[in-house]
C-alpha cells in the first residue's frame, strides 16, 4: 500500500474515533455535570474539522505534477498543518473562556461515574497517537503528525479534567470549580502543543535545514556508484511525504561529457531505489581536478 492510501486510511480512523468521543464526552458532560468534559467535547469536535482539512489536504497532495507544479503539490499539507493549528488554537481560546466563567459562577460538582468515562478516554485516545504517530512516520507525512498531537493533546485535557473531578469529589463543598479550573489547565497546554505541531510545518514551509540523517545515507548511497568519487553539496526539500534532493557528485576529471551524463543518471536511479520516498534527484557532476 502506498504512503498516500496509508495516510488517508489513518485519516479515516481519526475522525471516526473523534466523532464517538465528542458526542460521548458531550452527552457524559452534560449529564454530569462536568465542564472539563465538555471542554473535552469541544476540543474533539475541533479534532474532527480539522482531520477533514487532513484529508482534504492529503487527497490534493497526490495530484500529480503539472506545468505550474512541477514539484507536485505536496506544499498543502504544511499549509493545512497551520489551519489544525488555527483550530487548536480557538478551541484553547473558547475553553479558557468557558472556564472561567464557570469559575466565577457557583454551580453543582460533577458526578462520580465521570471519572469511569474519562479513564477509557484516555486509554482509547492514547492509543490513538500511538497509532497515528507511527503512521505519520512511516509516511513521512508532517499532517498526519499534527493530527497524532490532537490525539495527545485530547489526552491530556482528559487527564487534567479526571485529576480535576476527583478533586472536586474528594474535598467536596467548596472544590466543585476544580474541573473547571483542569480545563483551564488544558487548554495552556493545547496552546503549547499547537506550537509543537506549528513549528516543524513552518520549517517545512521555508525549506528548512533539518535532513542531516538523510543527507548522510545519501552521500553514503552514492559511494555505491560506479564512476563517483565523492560528494559535495546536497540539499533536501521536503514536499509532502516527497523529498527533493539537489547533489554535487564528484566523478574524474578526464572522463567525457557523455560519461558524466551517464553517471548521474546512474546515481539517481540507485539512489530512488535504495531510499524510499524520493521525489526529484537532480545531480551535478563535479570532476575531481576542479579548481
């Protein structure tokens, strides 16, 4: 199966979980009285827009190149990544909001069966990242990555709002804002993780240096060549689940144009065959008497 298919289905699996986990945290906070769950509803039913956006933007990476793309238009899914961000980012801003409301207005303390909902939450959506990092991996894909944070990040909202009901259910009177105030926790860390999940996009987008591994099995391929004696400059640009690789090879000085030619054709074949997930290799050769 390709990468493409690999990401897509993960997709998938993440909206299907985040669509049953909103509406069970919705209905479970609502009847019990619980607003860190609810803020745990609304960070979930974030999570679902914004894997749609996630597989909108894997489906329009596989477009092929074309004249005004000749790269392919794996460049979307960093720019998708930024819109999850976005979504984080309001979802931390309305349940701070909410929080503090509730903070402010004296109200019921939640239920004690809340806690036995949020323990399989965190369970199911830890193995949810787990799941999704891996496969973000595989693929290479910087979206699927962002998507594997919320998973994460709707973990720890889910561990801050259980540690906050069993305050409130342990002290009793007078504690009954402790969930709202593990939601107003939660979301200081979703604001920290969209900044986790923001960054390495941003990288992604400026054609950042970050490859040294790959940069590294790269020069160590190409000594496997017949007809290269070394390597000079190498550049990585990532494009979607693509790399972009622009090498200096270093082959003999005496040798004809043809033969030169004829090398770097060899060295990019072999290199797209011994390291997945190549996209573009553009070689230059260098001869080795070059001043």
């Amino acid at each position: 199966m390709s990468n493409e298919k690999t990401a897509i289905q993960t997709i998938y699996f993440s909206i299907i979980g985040n669509t049953t986990l909103a509406l069970i945290k919705g209905f479970s906070g609502f009847f019990g009285n619980s607003y860190a769950l609810i803020a745990d509803a609304i960070e979930s039913t974030t999570d679902i827009f914004s894997s749609l956006l996630v597989l909108f933007g894997l489906k329009y990476a596989q477009r092929p190149a074309d004249a005004n793309h000749p790269y392919g238009h794996g460049k979307i899914e960093p720019l998708i990544t930024f819109l999850v961000v976005c979504f984080l980012v309001i979802s931390a801003g309305i349940i701070a909001h909410e929080s503090i409301q509730n903070i402010l207005t004296p109200h019921e303390g939640p239920k004690a069966w809340t806690l036995v909902v949020l323990s399989g939450i965190i369970i199911w959506k830890e193995i949810s990242y787990q799941i999704v990092m891996r496969k973000s991996k595989e693929t290479n894909s910087s979206s699927l990555k962002a998507d594997a944070w919320h998973h994460r990040s709707d973990a720890i909202t889910s561990i801050t709002a259980f540690i906050g009901i069993s305050i409130a259910l342990i002290f009793g009177e007078g504690y009954e804002t402790a969930d709202d105030w593990a939601a107003l926790i939660a979301s200081a860390f979703i604001l920290y993780n969209s900044y986790l999940i923001f960054r390495p996009a941003l990288g992604e987008i400026m054609d950042e240096h970050q490859y040294d591994d790959l940069i590294d099995e790269i020069r160590e391929k190409a000594l496997q060549v017949d007809g290269v004696l070394g390597t000079e400059k190498c550049f990585i640009r990532k494009s979607g689940m693509k790399y972009h690789i622009d090498l200096h090879a270093i082959v003999k000085g005496t040798i004809s144009v043809k033969e030169g030619h004829s090398i770097a054709h060899e060295l990019k074949d072999y290199l797209r065959s011994q390291i997945p997930n190549l996209g573009h290799v553009l070689i230059h050769v260098e001869p080795d008497d070059y001043n």
